[in-house]
C-alpha cells in the first residue's frame, strides 16, 4: 500500500463525526441560525420543523429567512 493510501485510510479512522442528538442540534442551529449556510445541512440532517425551531426560541424573522427548508 502506498503512504498516500495509507495517510488516507488512518486519516478516515481518526476523524470520528462528534455524537450529536437532536436536542443538541436544535441549539446548535438557533445559536448560528444568521450564518444560514452552516445550519442548511444540520436542519435538512434532522428534518426540523419550523414549529421545533421557533418553540426552542428562534426570532420568527430568522425561520421566515429559511424558506423552503422547513416545512
């Protein structure tokens, strides 16, 4: 095996995806919910309402600004 193979595969091996529940990714979407394109991929991840997001105490204006992301 090659060692840019090799740096690849233990490269993938070492970066573990941090555990995150859904309540976890709730918060993390309304503490960065006006950098729209960081939270696009966690709120299509859990499927979101924008009922979810407005009862964990999201401005009404920044769920609006989603648009078809939530249903």
């Amino acid at each position: 095996m090659g060692k840019a193979k090799k740096r690849s595969f233990n490269n993938g091996i070492n970066d573990k995806f941090p555990y995150m529940t859904r309540e976890s990714a709730l918060k993390n979407v309304i503490s960065n919910i006006e950098h729209k394109s960081e939270v696009i991929d966690t709120i299509t991840l859990f499927g979101f309402t924008a009922e979810e997001i407005l009862e964990a105490g999201a401005d009404y204006e920044d769920v609006m600004a989603l648009g078809g992301l939530v249903k």
